[in-house]
C-alpha cells in the first residue's frame, strides 16, 4: 500500500564490528520503484524534470507493536511539521524483519548479543536507506554503530509489568508448581525470588502470539509490559499492573526512541523537535546504569529513574541471578542534569556489591542454565 514498503535482506557485513568501516549489503525489494518521481512535470515547449522531495524514510520492524510505535512516530512528525510532512507520501515506513523477529525457538539469551532487534535497522541506516530508525529503547545496545545517534526518546509510556492469567488475580495467588512464560531473565529472577517453586519457561513471540499460547493453555501465567499493550489498546487484556516494587522494569521499559545519522541534519531537525527532555534523562540514567554492567541477555538487570514532583531524580536498579537467589538493589537520587553520572554510580555501587565472583559467574553460564535457574 502507498507509504509502506518491506525490505526482506540479506546482510553481508555487520554494523557492530568495529573493524568494519564501511558495512555493506545486499537488499531485496521485490521490485519496489526505488525512484521518486512523482513530481516529474513535462511542458509544451522543451523538454524538463521536477523531482519531487525525498520522503522522509522511517526504519522500523514488522510486528503489531512495531508498527504502531512507527504510526505513532509518523503522526507526531505531520504535526509537528504540516507545512513539510503534511501531505500524503512526505513519510515512507519501510518494514523490515530482524534476528529477533525470526528466530522465536531459541531463548533470548542463547542467541542474545549486540542488536539481536536492531542490526537490520542499523545497516539500512548506514547504507541510507532509511533516514530515523524508529525503537524500542529497551532493545537498543548502549553502544551504537559509528555515526549515528539516538538525538530523541517520545515522551514515555506507562513503564509497569502487567500479570495475565486465566488462572490467578496475581502473581502471589498461583498455585505453587505453576509455569509462567516469559523470555525475561529480569522477571524470571524476580519472580523466583517471591516463590522459587513457580517455573518460568521460554515464551517468544509477538504479544498476540503469548495470548494465544496463554489461551491454549501452554502456560498458566506471563508477564508483559503496559506500555506495549497500551499503544495497541489491548491493555484490558490485563490481569493485574504490578508495581515498581513488585517487579522492577526493565532498563528503558515504554520508551521509544529515533536514531539517525549524526550528518543528516534534515533527520536530526525533524527527530530531535519530538525530544521530550524528562524522557531523555531518565533513559540516559538507566542505560549509563546498564552500562556499567555490562548487561546482556544473561544477566537479569532491572532499572527505573524518574523525575520527581520536587525535580529530583530518582533512580532504582538491580541485578540478579537468574533464580532469584541473589538479588542486589540500589537507589540513588540527584539533579536530572546528572543523569548519567546517577546511572554510573549506582552500577558502579552495585558491582562492589554483588562482587567480582558475582559477574565471573554470571558470565561462565551456559544460556540454557541460566534460563532453567
């Protein structure tokens, strides 16, 4: 349909090694049009060309929730720049499938690494194929490829876990022995750690996809974020929000975010006017905090700042193991204007705490332990 394209690919060089200063690929379009001239305008007399402007490109993957954060971002760019982004065709979505999105019978953590969700997004942005790659932030490495940047997070969303079940009102009234599905090592260690006999098992899949399998009696409990269901207006699908001290988000949880390329002021005018500064912050402290150390998808790190009534921030991290028996917290308060440093003090605390044997063991761990717990 018009102002929609899909980019099956095959990528052939990979944005996040370093050594690589050109990545390369190449792309499938099916026979998609890849030149814009729409505006061509021939007169009577002589022959002349009028192309008409680029459309403003937006990367984003192909899932329910994808799309309608990329809507969303589309329908905040027309109103925030009528006069250029008004008409029909100014904004392109190009729709593409990443590692994450196709590999859904293995655990997050056993095919984990740099991008699992955005490297796709990444080279089509180097390759300037897209012009704002459009994110969940919670997905995004706190390193980027080389020349682009993250110069806007949209105001956030509710950042709060939702429990469904058939089965409970709650996460405390499921009978012991119960399976909740979630890919998370974050909840799985927070949940473990409230009733060890509960057990968590691989749960992949878009959120229509964990409904499904939640109605078919695959498991008898999961866990999802708010945010999500709430930009699909699905959040009635809930049995229960838990609260920040029941089950700690995750580091950037509800937050989207717009990359471009650090040279493309045309991207980086229209992304950075739909910054929303709270948002920014928090998410800055959060991801310094993730940072610190060195998350990855073995190790269960939860971390939530927000900007109080009174103008302070306040930041609450943990890291864990994956069952629950060990969990260490932090909080830390301070100027917004600090928000990385708060994020870095806290992950720096943290790993005096826990102690160097803490992590060496986190990391020794074979993917499967460490999701078995």
């Amino acid at each position: 349909s018009e102002g929609l394209r899909f980019y099956p690919r095959r990528v052939v060089a990979d944005p996040y090694d370093e050594s690589s200063t050109s990545p390369t690929m190449v792309t499938q379009r099916s026979g998609l049009a890849v030149l814009f001239l729409a505006g061509v305008v021939v007169p009577s007399v002589g022959l002349s060309m009028s192309v008409a402007p680029q459309p403003l490109r937006i990367g984003t993957r192909g899932s329910p929730l994808a799309l309608a954060q990329a809507y969303m971002t589309r329908d905040l760019l027309k109103a925030a720049f009528p006069d250029e982004l008004g008409e029909d065709g100014a904004i392109e979505l190009c729709i593409m499938k990443t590692q994450g999105d196709m590999i859904l019978d293995k655990a997050l953590s056993e095919i984990g690494g740099k991008g699992l969700f955005t490297k796709e997004l990444d080279t089509a942005l180097l390759g300037d194929e897209v012009d704002i790659c459009v994110h969940s932030m919670k997905d995004v490495p706190t390193w980027l490829p080389g020349s682009t940047v993250l110069p806007c997070t949209l105001e956030r969303e509710d950042t709060r876990d939702v429990f469904i079940s058939p089965k409970a009102k709650s996460l405390a009234e499921l009978p012991d022995g119960s399976v909740i599905g979630s890919a998370s090592l974050r909840r799985q260690a927070q949940i473990l750690a409230k009733n060890p006999t509960l057990k968590c098992v691989n749960f992949r899949g878009n959120v229509q996809t964990r409904l499904r399998k939640l109605d078919d009696g695959v498991v008898d409990a999961t866990l999802l974020a708010l945010a999500g269901l709430k930009r699909m207006d699905m959040d009635d699908e809930a049995t229960a929000i838990l609260s920040i001290d029941e089950m700690l988000p995750a580091v950037a949880q509800g937050a989207i975010g717009l990359q471009c390329r650090d040279d493309d002021d045309r991207a980086l005018k229209y992304a950075t006017a739909l910054n929303h500064q709270e948002t920014f912050q928090a998410v800055a402290c959060e991801r310094a905090f993730l940072e610190v150390l060195d998350g990855n998808c073995k190790t269960p790190i939860a971390g939530q700042a927000v900007i109080r009534d009174d103008g302070t921030m306040l930041f609450k991290g943990l890291v864990a193991k994956p069952d629950g028996s060990e969990i260490y917290r932090v909080e830390r308060v301070g100027s917004p204007e600090d928000a990385v440093k708060i994020g870095r003090d806290a992950g720096e605390y943290v790993k005096t705490e826990a102690g160097i044997d803490f992590f060496t063991w986190l990391k020794a761990q074979e993917p499967e332990k460490a999701v078995a717990g």
